[in-house]
C-alpha cells in the first residue's frame, strides 16, 4: 500500500524555541544571532510584528495583527503593556475567542492598562503602554504557560522584577521550563520554589543560539511509522537532549510499536510488532504536559484499533480548533469508535473501518483551520494510500515544508 520507509525525513526548527528567542532578543534590545530559526508562519508574523512596533509612531494607534497565533498575542500583550504607545491587539474570529484572561488580570495587578474592546478577557484588547515597575503577582495558570511565560519574560527588565506565584499547577509546564532554561542561555537568573517563580531585574545578554528541530512535529512522522506496514525514517537532526517536553514522544510511541534509536546526527525510527495492547487492554495516556502530542497519538489509536484512555485534555478544547472535537467528528468519518467523553478525559474502545479502500480516496477532511489536525490526518495515508485534506496550507503555521517531506514518502 506504500513504499518501505527508508527516507531522510527533516523537520523545522521549533517555532517555540524561536519564539522565545525573538522576544528575549526584543527584550535585551539585541538583533538576534540566531542559526535554524523556525520558518513557521507563527515565527515569521513575531518577527513582523516586533519589527513594526520599534518603527511605530508612539504618538498614533497602532493594529497588530495575530492572526490565529495564540503565543504571539500572549507575548506580545506583555511586551506592549510596557512599550510607551497606544496599541489594539487583535487576531481571527477563533484567536479572538481563546483565553486570555489570566494574563490580563495579572498584568492589570501589575499596574498595566488594558481594555477589552468586545469582550472582557478576550482579543481584541487596547494597551496603553507604560512603565511597569513589577513586584508580586498571582497567576492562574491552569488554562495555558503561556502566561506566564509571557511575564517571566519581562520581568527582568523591570524595576522590581517579579515574583510570581502560581494559583495551579500549570499546564504544559515542559514549555514554561524552556523559557527558564532559555531566559538561562540568555544570561538571566530565574529561582523557583515550587509555585513561586523569581526574577530579579537584569540584562539580557547577547549570545548566538541555534534552534533545535522540532519534536512536536517529528509526532506526526512517529504516526506514520505506526500506521506503515514497515521499515523506517531518519529524522534528521533530532536529539535526545532537548529543551522540548515533546521529546516524550519516543516514550509514548514505543506502546504503539514504534523504536527509536538515536544517533549523533538524529533519530531512526522504525515499526516493530506492538505488545502492549495485545489483550485489548487499555493503553493510557496523559497530556497534561504535553498538549501538543494529542492529536498525532489519538488518531494512531484509533486507526491501530487500540482501546484507549487519553487524560489532561482539558486544554485542548481552547486551541486552534476544539481538537477533541474536530478529530472525533473527522475520524468517525472512516472509522467507527465507541467514546466516552468526560472535562478531562476520553475513552475510546472498538475502533473499526467502516469505508472501503477505494471509498477513502473520495473523503475530504476537514482540517477546522488546524495545523495539527491536518497533518495527524495526513499521517493516515499508509492506511490508505492517499488521503485529500482541505485547506493544506494550513501547516505553515508550524511546518511550511511538511507536504514536501510527505511526498517523500508515497
């Protein structure tokens, strides 16, 4: 049904790292040095928009544009609450739905000027940008880390720095631990003590860094391995010592029968016969720390057939699409599955094809404007031979090259 796997597969370099890198450079008041800068739509726009906030006229409003970049807003609205200006931060009609309430309650603790144009704790917001001095805060940081990756940022060019304690364990905390290890790289001290972080004010300083490859997008190729009828892929330049939380990839693909092995210029993955599910017991999962991985290992269950408990998904319904919802309805297209769905929990069992080859070819998936939707569908394609997905260019947001890499494979 496909070719053996024996390609070169290359990924891009993680827009979170970039990302990071870009704010903390803006932050330092340093161009950044910067090698393997993620191509990612989501990057580019940062760039775009950091740029045309140090040309702006302080004097005249000025529209920033997010588009559907949820870490873009986030980072930026912290950034301008303290950049002398009047700015209006907005985005799509799904960003302008998306939480960001916690941000701006902690920063209007702060002393920052923000007001909700349509709706309170949401985009579209106006700023008036001032001096912000710092000091303690509390934050919720149950719904994302962006949160307070977007303060922790700032705070050590404040006045007073910051203290900031952590009303909840938060969210996706392998993210919220890069940008402490990469305030690190860049020269600031950050201490924490369990749910209080501090920073005491500090420069950024200028070093070179490089990007490393992206470990939520090698996801989607763990997902092809899985569903291939054998052989393997090199991704290239992938390494085991990563910042990323999503390096836990390799851990969770092992129970779906795929090894990895690295090596000193990336990691080989291959398809072994799985064991772990071969009493139809179920195979949990949780994603509390690790969002991101959701979609490429959800849809690996159910086309493997595997009973399946997937856990710490309460963030999911709140991201570029609601991807819980957008990938049961896509999936039952194809498939026929029994899910129980809880706040914070699914449970699928008896997963099972109910459309022919050749009627395959003639399903159209829908992607809900997703990046990640699209490619964890686009992974179904060694089931299949080929799989027709709308809105393809929708993984530029992440992964411009990604259809380039997959015809590598067919």
């Amino acid at each position: 049904m496909n070719k053996p796997l024996l390609e070169t597969v290359n990924l891009p370099g993680s827009k979170s790292e970039s990302n990071r890198a870009l704010m903390m450079a803006a932050y330092g008041g340093f161009p950044l040095e910067v090698e393997n800068l993620s191509e990612a739509h989501d990057t580019v726009l940062l760039a775009k928009l950091l740029e045309r906030i140090r040309s702006s006229n302080p004097s005249h409003e000025v529209v920033l544009d997010c588009e559907d970049a949820g870490a873009v807003a986030r980072f930026l609205m912290t950034y301008l609450a303290g950049k002398p200006g009047n700015w209006l931060l907005t985005g799509t009609t799904r960003l302008c739905e998306r939480p960001m309430a916690p941000l701006i309650t902690t920063l209007r603790q702060l002393g920052a000027d923000i007001n909700c144009s349509v709706t309170e704790g949401c985009l579209p917001v106006g700023i008036k940008g001032k001096y912000i001095r710092g000091g303690d805060v509390s934050l919720d940081a149950s719904q994302s880390s962006q949160f307070a990756t977007s303060l922790l940022m700032a705070a050590p060019t404040w006045e007073k720095g910051l203290r900031l304690m952590l009303k909840t364990e938060p969210v996706s905390e392998p993210y919220l631990n890069m940008s402490i290890a990469m305030m690190d790289y860049f020269g600031v001290r950050v201490f924490r003590d369990g749910q209080t972080i501090t920073v005491n004010p500090q420069p950024y300083q200028f070093r070179k860094f490089r990007v490393a490859p992206d470990w939520s997008a090698a996801s989607f190729w763990y997902e092809w391995v899985a569903l291939s009828d054998g052989g393997g892929l090199f991704l290239n330049g992938l390494m085991a010592n990563s910042l990323q939380g999503d390096s836990v990839v390799s851990d969770r693909f092992a129970k779906l029968g795929v090894k990895t092995v690295f090596t000193e210029n990336g990691v080989c993955i291959s398809k072994e016969e799985p064991t772990s599910f071969q009493l139809n017991e179920p195979i949990v999962f949780d994603f509390k720390t690790t969002p991101d991985l959701f979609p490429s290992i959800f849809t690996t269950c159910i086309a493997l057939h595997i009973n399946s408990v997937f856990k710490g998904i309460s963030t999911l319904y709140n991201k570029e699409s609601d991807r819980i919802n957008s990938l049961i309805t896509e999936l039952s297209r194809i498939y026929t599955f029994i899910n129980i769905v809880y706040d914070d929990k699914i449970i699928i069992e008896k997963s099972s094809l109910t459309i022919g080859y050749e009627d395959s070819k003639k399903v159209v998936f829908n992607t809900y404007h997703d990046h990640r939707i699209a490619m964890a569908l686009a992974a179904l394609a060694p089931r299949f031979g080929a799989i027709a997905i709308d809105n393809p260019s929708v993984v530029n947001k992440s992964y411009p090259t990604f259809w380039n890499e997959l015809k590598k494979l067919l």
